[in-house]
C-alpha cells in the first residue's frame, strides 16, 4: 500500500515546499506506490454498502450532473427511511456513455486513504480531502475548469490525459469578487499519468481531464484547504478581541472627531499586531493545535484504558504540536484545541504518537522507559480530549 509517511520524499520535501507549493504545477512520475490504497474492489463495496446520495456520489459529463434518477431508484423501508439504490445495469451504461464517476471524502470511508490524507495534512498543515474518480471514455466529466484548491494526484488504474492552462486570474478564491477569465492558446502542459504518476496542480490553474487512452481511468485527488491573507486577518480579529479598541461600540453617531479617534484606535491595535515579525508563524501554531482533526470513539473503553501493552492507538490530531520546557522538566502536548503538561520523560511517548502511525502502548512504553500503566494513563488523558483514540482492541 501506499506508503503514508513518505509524501515529503514522494513530493521533494523543502524544495517542494520552498519552489512548487502554491507557484506551479508538477508531475512526479512512478513517485507512488499504490497497492493496496484504494482499488476497483474497493469503490464497488462502498457503492454497495454505504448510502450515498448526490453529491457525495455523483455522475458528470461536460460539467453537468447526470440526474440520479437515470441510474438509481428511491427505496424505502419498514421504518419510512428513503435511500436512493444504484441500479447497476444502468449505472454501468451512463459510464459507458462517457460519463465520469466522482465520490467525494473518501478519506472517511477507506481507511487507508484515510491515513493517507492524515499524512498529507501533516506535512502541508491544511485539512485534505480525498476523491476518487473513473472514467471510462475521452468525453471529459468535467469541461475545462478551474478549483479554488490545490490538488494532489494519485493514478490508481489506467491512464488518463491532463492538460494544463496557467491561472487566468492571480490566486481565486472561493466567493471571489470575479471570475477567472477562460484562457486561450494552448496548454502549457499536456501530460498522461500512469499508474503511481503523482500531480501537484495550484489552485487557479486551469485543466481538462479526459480518459482518452483507450483504458479505463481510476484515480485519488487529495484536495488541500487553502490559507489566505483574509483568513490571517481574521484570526487577527480574533486574537485583538481582547483589546478594548476593538471591544468598544462604534461610535456611529459621535462627531467626526470621535469617530476618527475610534478609528486611529482600531488601526494602532492591527498595526501593532502586524508588525510582529512571528505573526504567521504564531498564526500557524495556533491554527494547527486548535484544529479538532478527526475524532473517532474508543470503543469499548468508555472508563478510560486499561494496561494492556497490545492496546494500539494513533493520534486523531495530525498537527499536534510537542513543546518542551526543560527549565521546569514539562513537555506541552497542544493538540484539537487543549494544551496538556506532562512530565519531561513522556516526551518519547508523544513523540511517537507525532508519527501519525498506529502505536502500542507497550511501544509507548519502552520509548520512553514508563510503565504501561501510565503511558494507559496519559493516552486515556488524550482520547478524552479528543486527540487521540484507539485503533486496535484487545478483549
């Protein structure tokens, strides 16, 4: 399977980071290893299994849904719950007929993708979603178009043709206040990705998509939430909420004068909080330890772990943070919106939970030199804040 600690190698790391993210795109050919991340087998279990309506599973051809009812039909049960049921027969000839198939956030229903999409929101520090796509023929699902996210690309099966516009308009967004303008000429890139090709494409970028090699396509697109200025400014808002400039009625119906003074007022707080040469980086620590990732229950340890060392466990919290005071021999774990101080030895522990792969508490244990019963403890301490939780039980 694809393995899930490796996208900084997979995408460069720094260099990636420093020349590519966010700049251009990038094709890394062969760069995945992809058995036993997402298959065939796979996408027709969850379609048989999981009730899944539009748009979460959905049909497209040039850009327009295929309306459900020409692959599905309404069934309900005793109870009066109404689900839409996929008509095989006539789901394979909408695809057949150039239709591509889309199902969205397939990191909550596959749990390899899941740890996938976990890994990559750690090295990118932004929440990801996973899609899959198919497609069956040269018509584009799609038309040529543009996301306000960037995507990363994963060829699963077959081969399928990308071509690529540069952006039209510098940096849109969602909610934009126009639209990017179609580009015109020819693409800047037109690439075929094979099975384990990898894409970096740049939110604004434009592209159109066809499986047009004479095979079937499958493939993963790792979407990334985007992080603008606007939203640094309002976590800045919200960091001033305790300035009493900012706490103070606007004055609407003062003088001029007193209105210009609420305003200098205002602007003496931003201007100083701005001129802090740490801001993005106070910015995304706290972006990163108050993200509530991606909680899940413990069952069946309602009361806490026992002091089992089998008991394995993995951090919901995938940009956790792990800061340590030697001075007074504390370690800070902050991590879905709370910060716990432990002892300086339970760092070792932490740290391997920061791994963002399955561990034992046993594991936990002798990285650190604790006894089970305490590691039991202090991870119990972390599913009760909804950072971590466990992921492989012993009864």
């Amino acid at each position: 399977m694809l393995d899930t600690a490796s996208w900084a190698g997979r995408l460069g790391g720094d260099m990636f980071l420093a020349r590519t993210y966010h700049r251009s795109y990038a094709h890394f050919p062969g760069a995945a290893d992809t058995a036993g991340l997402f298959s065939w087998d796979d996408l027709n279990r969850i379609i048989a299994t999981q009730r899944l309506e539009p748009p979460r599973l959905r049909l497209s051809i040039d850009g327009e849904m295929v309306p459900l009812h020409r692959y599905a039909i309404p069934t309900t049960n005793r109870r009066a719950v109404t689900w839409s049921r996929i008509q095989p027969s006539d789901f394979h000839a909408q695809l057949k007929d150039g239709a591509s198939l889309v199902l969205d956030a397939v990191e909550k229903i596959h749990p390899s993708v899941g740890m996938a999409a976990e890994e990559l929101e750690r090295f990118l520090g932004t929440p990801v979603q996973a899609n899959a796509y198919a497609s069956w023929t040269e018509q584009e699902g799609f038309g040529r178009h543009w996301d306000d996210h960037d995507v990363i690309v994963v060829q699963l099966h077959g081969s399928k043709r990308w071509r690529l516009w540069g952006m039209t308009r510098e940096a849109p967004t969602f909610r934009d206040v126009e639209p990017p303008e179609e580009p015109v000429g020819d693409p800047v890139a037109d690439l075929v990705l094979s099975p384990g090709d990898v894409l970096y494409l740049p939110r604004g970028w434009w592209h159109a998509v066809t499986a047009d090699q004479g095979t079937e396509s499958l493939h993963l697109t790792f979407g990334t939430v985007p992080h603008t200025g606007a939203d640094l400014m309002l976590w800045v808002v919200d960091q001033l909420r305790a300035s009493l400039a900012l706490r103070k009625d606007i004055p609407r119906f003062g003088s001029p004068v007193e209105q210009s003074d609420f305003i200098d007022a205002v602007r003496h707080e931003v201007a100083d909080m701005m001129a802090d040469p740490r801001l993005v980086e106070r910015w995304a620590e706290s972006i990163d330890t108050t993200d509530l990732g991606h909680a899940i229950p413990s069952l069946p340890y309602v009361d806490g772990l026992p002091a089992q060392q089998d008991i394995t466990v993995k951090l919901t919290a995938p940009r956790g943070r792990l800061t340590m005071d030697r001075e007074q021999g504390t370690v800070t774990f902050a991590a879905a919106g709370t910060a716990w101080d432990f002892a300086e030895s339970a760092a070792p522990a932490l740290g391997a939970l920061l791994t963002n792969q399955p561990t034992t508490l046993g594991a936990m244990a002798d990285s650190a030199g604790l006894k089970v019963e305490d590691v039991a403890e202090l991870v119990s301490v972390l599913i009760d804040g909804h950072a971590a939780a466990v992921v492989g039980t012993v009864l």
